[in-house]
C-alpha cells in the first residue's frame, strides 16, 4: 500500500527534478524495464507509438522534450495514493490540466506510467 507521505515525498521530488531539468535525477525514479505511456510520445519521436520501453527508450524520449521545452514547469495540484500506484495531477507550463499514474514495483521504483492530458 502507498501511503500518503511516500505520495507526496514521491511527487514533490518528481516535480522537483522535472522543474529543475534535471534528466537523470527524473529517471531515478524509474526501473529499468519501465514502460511509458503518452499521447505526446508521437509528437516527439515522430513514430506512431503512444509508449515507450525501457530506461534507455525513456532517456532518448524525455531528452529529446527537454530540449524543446525550455520554460517546462509543472505545478502540483494533488498526489492521490493507491494500492502499488499513485496519480500526481499537476498543471504544466501551457496551462493544461495532466494527471499521471505511476506503479510501483517491489524495489520501489517506477514500472508503469500512464499519462492523460485535458
């Protein structure tokens, strides 16, 4: 079971390393065989995949976005703890509305991710 202070402990450096541009504190957070899902996937790579696989595919990707979005800043709005999951809704720099799950494996790091844009 998540509970409310890894939640927020999680988003809050999530956020933080995101905000900071920081991509290999950003992947920390992640397991090596991770999977990603994004609808924003495509936009980057140009290929048609909604996800990516694996921290390697995963640091290609967000390298990639970083360096296209260089005023990127995400504002968190709520954590939400569940079982082996948490969702982080938060508000990017455009202004839209983001939530994205996470799922964590045994060792405590990120397995799955799904994100959703409003």
């Amino acid at each position: 079971m998540i509970d409310a202070e890894f939640a927020r402990d999680f988003a809050r450096d999530w956020v933080k390393a995101w905000n900071d541009h920081d991509l290999e504190a950003i992947l920390s957070h992640y397991a090596e065989d991770v999977v990603f899902h994004s609808p924003r996937i495509r936009m980057v790579t140009g290929r048609e995949l909604d996800s990516v696989s694996g921290k390697a595919e995963l640091r290609a990707y967000w390298g990639t976005a970083l360096s296209r979005l260089r005023d990127l800043f995400f504002e968190i709005d709520q954590v939400l703890p569940g079982s082996d999951a948490l969702t982080i809704l938060y508000t990017n720099e455009r202004s839209q509305y983001v939530a994205e799950t996470f799922v964590f494996g045994k060792d405590g790091k990120v397995v799955r991710s799904i994100s959703a844009y409003a």
